[in-house]
C-alpha cells in the first residue's frame, strides 16, 4: 500500500515544467537566514503576486553547492562562495508566474549590492558582492536546471516537494 494516499498525491506538482509556465529559483542564502531577513525577502515576491511552489529550510552539502554554481568553476572566488553557501542554513523556494524569471533578477537587483539600485533586495539590504543575501535563476532554463529535473538530474527540489495550488487571488492578478 502507498504511504501517500491518491488524494494527497494529486496536490505534488510534477518535478518537470508544465508547458509554458516559468518558474525561478529563488534562494534566502545563509548571510540572509542568520541576518532575520527571510520573512522581509520572501515578502517581496509574495506582494509582487508570483506564486510560490515549492519552500524549504536546508543545508546545502558542498557539492550541491558546486553543482549550482559549475558556471563559475573557472572564477577566482568559486571555492569562497561553495564555503558561504555551505556556511548555514539556507531557504530555497520555488516562484512560479508569467516572466517571473526575468522580473525576481530585477526585484533582487545587480550582483555587487553597492551599486544595485534602492527598492531592490540587495540595494535595500546589503553592501558586500559575497553576502549579497539572495540568489535568483538567471534564465528560464537555469530555472529548471535548479528546481528540477535537467538532463535527468535534480538540484534543490526533489520529486515529491513541489505543491501544485492555485491562488484563488489568480483573477486579481492576471488579466
Ligand atoms: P548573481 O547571483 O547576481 O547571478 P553571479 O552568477 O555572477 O551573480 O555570481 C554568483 C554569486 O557569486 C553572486 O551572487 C555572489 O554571491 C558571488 N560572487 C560573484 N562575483 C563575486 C566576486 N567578485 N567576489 C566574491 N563573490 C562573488
């Protein structure tokens, strides 16, 4: 018998994108989670209307955090961002809505949080490029790559830990 009755289970959202539905990555990172300000940054996205699919408080072992960042295996400063990443605890979530990929890069702001723009989280809440507290996919398929399934590999979610809902405030929101 399945530990999880049929009923339960139609609430998971499959690890592999609907078709056309993006969705980010969106990640508190530990400077975030030991400053109080996961509330204050996951705040942002819930007011800007994206839905949320997927939350969960986790450490990361390093090499996931390698695996994430294989991008920039070559940069002089990759084995100092695998020990901040690893450094606590971090919140990983996936947001889902229209352009959401595009638009939570911009609600985070530019890399270095000196010169990210006021109104951004990093703009608003931090001043160093390696404790720039929050992390956001930076295309729709490094989206996927991050919360799910990519060349048969899963990074942050795992099957089973995305929540399919709707929000029933979708007609306030979309037109
Ligand atoms: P972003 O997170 O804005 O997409 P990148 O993908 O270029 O930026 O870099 C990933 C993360 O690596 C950054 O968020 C930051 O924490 C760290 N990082 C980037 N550049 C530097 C740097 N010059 N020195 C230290 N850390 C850096």
């Amino acid at each position: 018998k399945p530990f999880i009755s049929f009923g339960a289970r139609r609430h998971l959202q499959p690890i592999i994108a609907k078709e056309g539905v993006e969705r980010t990555y969106i990640m508190v990172k530990p400077d975030g989670v030991q400053r109080g300000l996961i509330g204050e940054i996951i705040s942002r996205f819930e007011r800007k209307g994206f839905a949320l699919k997927g939350l969960k408080l986790f450490q990361c072992p390093t090499d996931l955090a390698e695996e994430h960042y294989v991008e920039l295996k070559e940069k002089p400063f990759f084995p100092k961002l695998v020990k901040y990443i690893v450094s606590g605890p971090v919140v990983c979530m996936a947001w889902e809505g229209p352009g959401v990929v595009a638009s939570a890069r911009k609600l985070i702001g530019s890399t270095n949080p000196l010169t990210a723009e006021p109104g951004t989280i990093r703009g608003d809440l931090a001043i160093a490029v390696g404790r720039n507290v929050v992390h956001g996919s930076d295309s729709p398929d490094n989206g996927e790559r991050e919360i799910g399934i990519f060349i048969f590999q899963t990074l942050w979610f795992k099957e089973g830990e995305l929540v399919e809902w709707e929000q029933n405030n979708a007609p306030w929101l979309l037109e």
